[in-house]
C-alpha cells in the first residue's frame, strides 16, 4: 500500500493580492495542513532592464503521518497543453 506524504508545489502568479489568496486558500483548505509556505516577488532583467515580474509561491502541504499513515491520498494533474516539453 502507498501513501502520499507530502508535495512541495511551487506557484508563478502575476500580483502579489494572487500570491496571498493563495496561501490564505491553502490554510483554509481540509484536506490537507499547510505545513510551511512562502511568497517571493521576482525580477527578470535583460541588458539591466526590467523585462518581467512576478511572485514565486511554494506551498508544503502534508497528508498524513510518515510513521502512522492513516489516509491514503491520490492527486491527478491537468494540463492545458499536449506536453509541457
């Protein structure tokens, strides 16, 4: 039998309001305990210009317990495009 753990996922957002309803919907999500998040703006320079910006999110989320795992999770991924490479 397996069991998910935990995942680490990790976010590009436009603003900065999207980045904290993120996290603020992580907290409040049942399913599983926002164990640690964090919210980090960033830059894209080109020739010293400021081509691009936007927020990195990574959020941890754990599902059950390593040693005494009581709930079995499954996740599924959805892509928009045919391949991401």
């Amino acid at each position: 039998m397996k069991y998910l753990i935990q995942t680490v996922e990790t976010y590009r957002v436009d603003k900065e309001d999207e980045a904290k309803r993120m996290i603020e919907e992580a907290k409040s999500d049942n399913h599983f305990i926002l164990k640690k998040y964090s919210s980090e703006y960033k830059e894209k320079k080109q020739k010293g210009e400021i081509i691009d910006t936007y927020y990195k999110v990574t959020l941890t989320k754990a599902f059950t317990d390593e040693k005494e795992p009581e709930f079995r999770t499954e996740i599924s991924y959805a892509n928009d495009i045919e391949s991401a490479f």
